[in-house]
C-alpha cells in the first residue's frame, strides 16, 4: 500500500511525501500498525506488521508488480490532470469501503488494474460499489499476462486473450473492445473488436486509452 495514516490521522503518501520514519504509522482500513518500506530493489511502500488482520486482503498481500503499476499510473495520469489520487477510499453503504487503485478527481473517474485471475462474482461485487458511490469505472488488465498478438499486418493485430479477458468487455455504440495496461512498456492500450468471434482469434484495433476516453468521458 501507499496510504497511511499517522497517530494524527494525518495522511501519507509513500509516493508523494518524504516519510519520517521515526513516526508510527497505521492501515486506513483496519487501523493495524504499518512498516515503512524503502530500498534499491523494491518500491517504497507501507507493508502491513506481521500476522495483521486486515479485512482487504490485497492490502495483505498485493504484488510488486501492482505497486509498481499503481505508481506508473498515476505518474501518467498526473501528466494531464491536477487532482488524481493513489488508492482513493471510498465508502459503499454504512459499513462496507472499496480502494481504487487510481481515481480522477476532476473527472469521477476510477481505475482498477487486473493482473491475476479472480472470480466473477468478486468483479461484479466491486462493479456494483462503484455504481452505488456514484463513481465511473474502468478496468485495466494486464495485456502482457493476458493478451497474446500472433500477427499484425495493415494495421489490424490478430491476437488471442485469455477466456477470462470476456469479463472486462465494454459496449457501446455498437462497439465490443476492452482496456489495458502494457506493464513492459508502461502505456495504456485499447482494444476493440472486429472479430465474429470472442473467445479465441480476434480482429482489433489497438490504441491509446485516453482516445476512447476523451470520446466517451473527457
């Protein structure tokens, strides 16, 4: 994680601030002591003290590589927009609270990065919390884990997604396509498909992100 709370209540950002690590600092979820985390070889972040009981488990046990894909977001998006926050809290009815991984103040807008397989019913779970906080989502899955190009030629990529992909499409307009995220080469794609069918081989068309976006949000 890279939101923590001081004795204070005040907030800190492993990112964004310089973190005194002579303070104590606790998880905004379920108020456990947090470690400050800073080397040449990992990421800075706060890490959860040993045999903690947090109840949002991927604040347990979340991967390098979705901190580092946290960080890269949000340096992208900070390039365009003024208000954009890492791990934005938000509350779904009285007692249940959801972590995007990255949200656009200014645009009501929040991002969840997928990198590993969970079930359905988890995907439509949080789907729904960010429809009942009133706020826009777009998932972004891992396009190097999931998405396999075998060719490309006039423009078009012939590729083949994993089966779990079907979850994450969007329509609209009368167009199928899905977002991404390039881990390797840090930058958003968009996928949308020409094919007849959607589980196996697909016609796409890869672009930026923030084209659809700038059509459909921005």
């Amino acid at each position: 994680m890279y939101v923590a709370y001081d004795s204070k209540d005040e907030v800190w950002n492993a990112l964004d601030d310089k973190i005194e690590k002579e303070k104590e600092y606790h998880c905004p979820i379920c108020g456990g002591k947090v470690i400050f985390k800073q080397g040449k070889k990992i990421q800075s972040h706060f890490a959860h003290a040993k045999n903690c009981s947090c109840q949002y488990e991927t604040y347990k046990k979340e991967s390098k590589e979705h901190l580092e894909t946290k960080r890269d977001l949000l340096r992208a998006f900070y390039e365009k927009y003024r208000n954009v926050e890492v791990e934005h809290i938000f509350k779904v009815g009285e007692n249940t609270i959801q972590i995007a991984d990255v949200f656009i103040k200014d645009k009501n807008i929040a991002f969840e990065y997928q990198r590993s397989v969970i079930p359905y019913e988890v995907i439509k779970e949080r789907t729904k919390g960010y429809e009942k906080a009133g706020l826009r989502l777009i998932w972004l899955i891992d396009t190097n884990k999931f998405v396999k190009t075998l060719k490309t030629y006039d423009g078009i990529s012939y590729i083949r997604y994993a089966p779990f992909v079907d979850t994450f499409l969007n329509y609209y307009q009368g167009k199928i396509f899905f977002y991404g995220w390039d881990n390797l080469n840090k930058k958003f794609e968009f996928y949308q498909i020409w094919a007849h069918n959607l589980k196996k081989k697909c016609y796409l068309y890869k672009d930026q992100l923030l084209i659809l976006m700038n059509l459909i949000y921005l």
